[in-house]
C-alpha cells in the first residue's frame, strides 16, 4: 500500500510528516511518498540521521505551500504547485492509495472535493472523527465540513457513519443516533424533524439501526456508535468534549499534585491515568476521515506531532482496506430522496 502524505501542511511540518513517515514505514511496512519542498525534507531526513532514503520512501517535489492565511475555497488553484494541491492529483492519479494532511482543513476538503471528486450521488462530503465516548468511541459526521444542511445530508451522513463505525470501528448493526435537544420526535428545528422522519423509513426499510434523536450528554455515555449531526451542531460537540477532556485533565492533575498523599496515589494509579489521558489524546487517533470522497482522504490536525502522523497513515491505511468506498457506492440509490423500502427492491428484482 502506497500513502502520500503532505509534509508540508501542519504547524510541527515539514518535521512532523517525515517522522511519522519513517516511523509508518518501520512499524507498518507501508510505502509512504512525501510531498512538498525536497531540499527541506532531506534536510530533516539528515538531521534525523538518515543519509539515504529508506525503503518504502519516495519524494515528490512542490515548491508552494498552503498557508494559514490563504483562501480555503480557491487556494489548491491558486497554488497549483502545492504539496496539497500535488498530493492530490497523485490521489486523482491513483499514484497513490490514500492522502494524509495536516494542513489547512478548508484549502483539503475544496481540493478533495473538486479534484479527487465526491462518490457520484453523494451531496456533500463530512468530516467523520472518531470522538471518545462510554461505548469505545462514536462516530461523529458531520464535524464542520457543511454548516448548513439539509436532512437529504444528514441521510447520507448517516449512511456513511454507519458504515465507517462498521467497517473501521468493527461495530457489526451500528446504532445510529440524531443528536438533537431531546429525545422525541417533536424535537429540535426543521431539520432536525425532518431528517428524523427519514431515519425512520431508512430503518423501516432495513438500512441502518437508527435508534432515535440522542441527546449530548447520552451520546457522550455512549449510548450509540454514530452520532449524526450538521457540521455546524457537531463542531460545537466535538470542541466541547475537547474542552472537557482538557479541564478534566488538569483538574485531576491538580488533586494528585497538591499533596504528599495525592502524589503517592498517583503513582498507585499512574496506569489507569495514562489510560485515561490516551482516550482523550487525539494524536491517538490519528486524523479524521473525509467520507462521501471517491478515494481515502484523512485530515490531521494541525497541531499534530510525528506521533499522530504515523497514527494518521495507519488510519490511512484502514480506510482503504474497509471497502467503506464502495459500499457507499453500492448503496448511494437509497441514501437519496426518498428512501426506498426492501418491499419494493424486492419486487423489482
């Protein structure tokens, strides 16, 4: 399997990307090409003490870098000799199995979208991360991708949760959730309504396990394994878990820390509390897929280290092997308006 990777795109880049290249290569056997400014690569490279490049490592030349400052709608062609824009066209080009970035998430998700292309029928790509929940972690689609939806969206955000936390997560009839202010039917705006009633007939018709609207704090407890939501409801979920694992961290760090006693109890329970700061750890995860894409598409964060990069390729790596593509491509017919029952596919078949 062969990732390309933008090692130039994050605030740790072009450091970051090539370790965790190098350590993607050692740990997985995976071809990695990194992509970006050649001279500043095999500058790292040297300072990391390798001379030659390893097996399984390729360059790939781009002059340009996206910056923070340039527009995300329009950057991947304005800058066309981008390490973004140049990874992915090896993607377009099938030169590659998945691309991994760190850098701008607007400037990837444009060039993903009219470069590398949506999966035909497929409305709006999302952005799917894996947030730590009670139940082992939930899907979360979308997280910010599309502010705005519609409840044809969040249908096929659904759709594709389901079978992301399927195929990836190893979730067999993944129960899908409508988070949502309340659990009735009644709840929530226009979209929120409406989409519940097209949960309902997607469910009656067999297609996905929806269980209903799910509130924050029950979706948090995991209460299901797909949390759909629009980008703009779901980003402010997923900042506001990020925010509590951060409080939560330092707050308990403080109780161990104030005494003698609390010091002697951390090292009691040193295991259960790395434990608990790996779960909250997104460099853990790696990255957060771009589902509805026609091929791999991972998004790291920004502020990502070679750890999380490595991370970020093994997700890579899952990605294409799920086969999550092409059963969205199976069954893209019934994630359109409206859905259609097992009833008449049977009749017609």
């Amino acid at each position: 399997m062969r990732i390309i990777v933008d090692a130039m795109g994050g605030d740790n880049a072009p450091e970051a990307p090539v370790e965790g290249a190098l350590q993607a290569i050692k740990e997985y056997g995976v071809d990695v090409v990194l992509v970006g400014r050649g001279e500043d690569i095999l500058e790292v490279l040297h300072k990391a003490g390798v001379s030659e490049l390893p097996a399984g490592l390729s360059i790939t030349h781009a002059d340009q870098v996206v910056e923070v400052c340039d527009n995300p709608a329009t950057a991947f062609k304005e800058k066309k000799d981008s390490s973004l824009t140049v990874g992915l066209n090896l993607l377009k080009n099938g030169e590659g199995d998945a691309f991994v970035s760190a850098g701008s998430t607007g400037a990837l998700l444009s060039g993903a979208t009219l470069l590398v292309k949506r999966i035909k029928g497929i409305r709006r790509a999302a952005m799917a991360p894996v947030v730590p929940t009670g139940g082992g972690g939930a899907v979360l689609v979308d997280c910010g991708a599309t502010a705005e939806g519609t409840p044809e969206f969040l249908l096929q955000f659904a759709f594709m949760g389901s079978y992301y936390a399927e195929r990836v997560l190893g979730r067999p009839e993944p129960k899908v959730g409508l988070l949502n202010i309340g659990a009735e039917p009644s709840k929530g705006t226009e979209l929120q309504k409406e989409t519940y009633k097209l949960l309902m007939k997607a469910k009656e018709a067999g297609r996905i396990d929806f269980v209903g609207n799910v509130e924050a704090r029950e979706a948090v407890e995991g209460a299901v394994d797909v949390i759909v939501a629009d980008g703009y409801s779901g980003n402010i979920f997923l900042k506001a878990i990020e925010g509590a694992g951060l409080f939560l961290s330092k707050e308990i760090k403080k109780v161990f820390m104030r005494d003698l006693k609390g010091k002697i109890a951390a090292l009691l329970v040193k295991d259960g509390l790395r434990d608990f700061k790996r779960l909250l750890d997104a460099n853990e995860v790696g990255g957060t897929a771009l589902v509805g894409i026609s091929k791999p598409v991972i998004k790291a964060h920004g502020s990502s280290n070679g750890y999380a990069i490595k991370n970020a390729i093994r997700q890579a790596m899952e990605f294409k092997r799920s086969a999550i593509i092409e059963d969205i491509m199976d069954n893209v017919e019934y994630m359109r308006l409206p859905v259609r029952s097992a009833a008449i596919d049977e009749s017609e078949g």
